[in-house]
C-alpha cells in the first residue's frame, strides 16, 4: 500500500491538494484544492448526491451559514461539550492531546476520561513531554470551535461552524413546511466545517477546515416508515462489535436485517444507512474487507445518542473514520426547541404532535479523497511510471486529447476534437512532449482515457483510444467519442 507521504507528494506535485497560503508558511490543517484537485472533489461530492439524494424521493437538500451564533451552539451543547483535553509542557510549551498522547504511549484506551483521570494517568505512567522530556502539565478542556465576533461593535459573538449538521436542525420547521413533506423526510448538506484541532495532522485527515456532507433523516420513531429497508435486507455490511473491541475478537460479517432484528442495530433506518454506504464504497473500488463499521464505545458515545457507527477504512496507518453514523433521537430538535422557544414538533396524520427522532450518516470529503487516493495509487514498475487506478465516475478529467505530432494540420484536429468533447466532458488538450510522456502524465492524476489523433484521423475522422488500466487502444469515430466516454463513465 502507498503511504501518506506519496500522496502527499503526488498531490503538491500535480497541484491537487496544498496547504492554503503556502507562500506565507501555510496555515496548519486549511488546504487549498488545485485545478485536478477541485474537479475530483466536485466529482465525489455530484456522485454522492446521485447516491444518496437524487436515488430517494424525500431528500431534499440546503446549503446554510458557515457563521453560527453562540445561542445555537449553546443548544446545541457544543460551547459546554465540543472540548478536547490537552497537556502543555511545561519546558518547551509544546501543546499535546492528553488522551491521544497517554494511548499512542501505554496502549491504554483513556477516550472520554475526565481531565482529573487524564492527569492521574499521566503521573501514574510518568509521561513527558516526546519533544523535549520536560514535565507536562495538568489537563484541561480546550474548546474546539473557532469563535469569531460579528459587526462592527463586535458585540455579537458567533462561531464557525464545528459541523453542518446544525444548519438542518435549526432550519428544519422551515424547511418542513415549505417541501409540504411528511416523515419521514431527510435534510442533506455538503458543506464547510471548521474545528480547532489541537494538532492537525495526518495531511487533510485531520484538518482544521474540512468539508462534510450530512444527512438528517427525521423520522417518528413509533412508525420509522423506511420502505426501502426491505432492499438492502440482505445487504451483508462488516460490523465490529462493541463484545468483539472489549474481547479484543474481530469483526462479523452479518446481514443488516438481522443486525436490526438482533437489536445491534437500534432502527431500520441506521441499517439502511450502514447498508447503502457499504454500496457506495464498493462502488468506488473499496474491499469489503477494507471496512468495517465499528459499534462505538459506551464511552465514546454521547448521553443522548441511541447508537453510533462510524465507517472506518484501513488506511496506511491504520484504521480510521470516514463517515459517523449516529442515532441522534429527538436530541437537537429537543433542546432548540427549548432554548429558541419556537415548536419544532410535527403533526402527525392522528392527529398526535411529536418531535421526531433523526438517524445522521456524516461523511468526511476529505478522508475519503485520501482514501480513494491512497487505494488507486499505483507504483508501476513496469510502466516506469506512478498512477491512480480512479472510479472513472469520480476522475477529475475523463480524457485527455494529443495530436501525434504538432505538425501537418494534427494539432488543428485535435483542438476540433477537444472542443467538442470539452461542451459536454473534463478533458484537457496537452501537445507538448512525446506520446509516451503526456500518457505518463495523464496517468498520474487518473485519467482514464487518452484520445489520440494521428495521421489516419485527417483521412477517415477516426481516432485512438488508450485505456488507462489496460493501456490497450481502440480506434473509435470521432462521432462516436461522445458515447464512448458516456458509456464509460456510467
Ligand atoms: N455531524 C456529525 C459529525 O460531525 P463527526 O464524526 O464529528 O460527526 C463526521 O464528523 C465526519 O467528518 C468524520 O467521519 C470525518 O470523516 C470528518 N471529520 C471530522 N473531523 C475532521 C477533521 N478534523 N479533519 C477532516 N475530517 C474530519
């Protein structure tokens, strides 16, 4: 498997992915997404709405604020709750996670441990600073969101958003009437989020702006109303166990209407979930022994939650988050309720008012770009070259079209060719170098295809046609590219 630093390099090289003001130092965890980088995102994000919006018929979607006033965050627990305990040493100032740094050093699981216990452990295991050996500090709560002030008397303090997901709780009333819709009924976003991580690392997996993309399925939980569980009934998911992480066992294999049935699951609707997101990576090329979903620790678990799974993948350093999925319950609508004094409840056909529960799956764009980077990147020893074996769906450019040489009217032809595809595909229009070089950077960042046009192109408008994984060519009509291309994509 390729490790974190040759994507990284792959990605400044080719300008996908680099950290944002770059020319100034750079900002720890903000990255800015390049010309082939942008195109691959747009690609994840349009193919994730087909997925798992345009396939439903009572999804519909919002785009709202990054910049949240505290009394939302405040309802919604974040200014109390959204804290991380950290140690400073005390010689050097360097700032750690104290219960990162307690498991990265014993092996001992300390998540959710209060900042008295952290310090404990600490002195119990006679930790020091890794920097400098100097003695770290008591541990205390550091508040993850960015907190801004807003006009220009700066007397309305605001935060930036610490995830999308509370746009759709205080927006759903709104958003409820207006569709006229009835539960169940989901609110997705794609959109920005921003946290204060105490150490930004592992390139863009742990980022301190990154991009999310939610759903919040509401649903009345005497009557979930998820027809179309009885599709993915026999859908077999990976599922570790919270028995099998305090045994130390691994992982089963089990169908998500028995994981329902057995009550591993709390509702059809987190097995629908589970199940449509198990499709989803497969359908990008993910192993379905790349990933699991782990039932996370009581401790790990809010109060009000009445489960969570998060989708982890096995990356080169190991197993992490993708997507948390998390039975939310009334929670958030409860306590906006409360704190906004508006009612968010919904009649229901009886007659009966309630405040319906949600299931959230909440996707992180950003791993899961490093994720597909990581599992296409291929060292070709044999082609002499590094390239990405990516889902032609999501690809940033899907062809790229090179006149043999730049002479004899070649170059005049292709430029046809490029700007007629160009109307309807990404492609690009590259002419500088040998064939076997423009092939060798094509590869690089993925495209699928390279479309050649030769001498025989002037004399009966057809063209080559190089596959990117066989490196096999076709020759195709030019008027028939275009549903070559659409074919493939689909
Ligand atoms: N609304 C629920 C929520 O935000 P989360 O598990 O905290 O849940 C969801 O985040 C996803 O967002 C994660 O699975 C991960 O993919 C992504 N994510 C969270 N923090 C991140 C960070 N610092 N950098 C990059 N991605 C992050």
């Amino acid at each position: 498997m390729a490790r974190l630093e040759d994507i990284q390099r792959l990605c400044l090289s080719r300008g996908i992915i680099y950290p944002t003001a770059e020319i100034y130092g750079g900002l720890g965890g903000c990255f800015d997404y390049g010309p082939v980088g942008v195109l691959l995102k747009r690609k994840l994000l349009e193919y994730w709405r087909e997925f798992f919006i345009k396939a439903e018929e009572n999804i519909v979607e919002i785009d709202g604020a990054v910049v949240l006033p505290e009394k939302v965050l405040i309802a919604s627990g974040h200014v109390e709750s959204f804290v991380d305990p950290v140690t400073q040493c005390e010689k050097c100032k360097s700032i750690y996670r104290a219960d990162n740094l307690i498991e990265e050093k014993t092996g001992k699981f300390v998540e959710g441990k209060s900042p008295e216990e952290l310090t404990r452990i600490i002195k119990e295991e006679k930790l020091t600073c890794p920097n400098c050996k100097g003695r770290l500090s008591d541990v205390r709560m550091f508040n993850l969101m960015f907190k801004t002030f807003v006009g220009p008397t700066g007397d309305q303090t605001a935060y930036l958003r610490p995830e999308s997901a509370q746009n759709i709780f205080i927006g759903f009333e709104r958003v409820f009437r207006a569709s006229r819709a009835k539960l169940p009924f989901g609110i997705a976003q794609q959109g920005h989020a921003f946290r204060n991580e105490i150490s930004a690392r592992q390139f863009v997996i742990r980022a301190r702006e990154f991009t999310q993309m939610e759903i919040e399925m509401f649903f009345n939980p005497e009557e979930e109303g998820c027809e179309k569980f009885e599709e993915v009934r026999d859908e077999e998911i990976i599922l570790l166990t919270r028995e099998a992480q305090m045994h130390g066992k691994d992982a089963i294999r089990i169908k998500v209407g028995e994981a329902v049935e057995k009550k591993i699951l709390p509702n059809k609707w987190m097995g629908y979930f589970l199940a449509r997101e198990f499709q989803f990576f497969k359908s990008l090329g993910f192993k379905e022994e790349e990933m699991r979903f782990r039932h996370m620790l009581p401790e790990e678990t809010p109060h009000y939650s009445g489960g969570n799974f998060d989708l982890e993948i096995e990356f080169d350093f190991g197993w992490k988050e993708v997507v948390g999925n998390a039975y939310r319950t009334d929670h958030d609508l409860k306590n906006h309720s409360k704190f906004s004094g508006e009612d968010l409840s919904v009649s229901l056909p009886n007659g009966k008012k309630i405040i319906p529960h949600v299931v959230e799956p909440s996707f992180g764009v950003e791993r899961i770009l490093y994720a597909i980077l990581l599992k296409s990147y291929v060292d070709d020893k044999e082609r002499g070259w590094v390239w990405l074996k990516l889902p032609k769906r999501i690809a940033p450019f899907i062809a790229g079209v090179y006149p043999l040489v730049s002479k004899d009217g070649l170059p005049e032809k292709a430029k046809e060719v490029y700007k007629m595809l160009k109307k309807e595909f990404d492609v690009f229009f590259d002419e500088s170098g040998s064939i076997g070089k423009r092939y060798a950077r094509a590869d690089e960042i993925g495209v699928p295809f390279g479309i050649t046009i030769d001498y025989q192109s002037l004399e009966d408008e057809t063209v080559t046609v190089r596959d990117r994984d066989s490196t096999k060519q076709v020759r195709v009509k030019i008027d028939e590219l275009k549903k070559f291309l659409k074919e493939a994509i689909s």
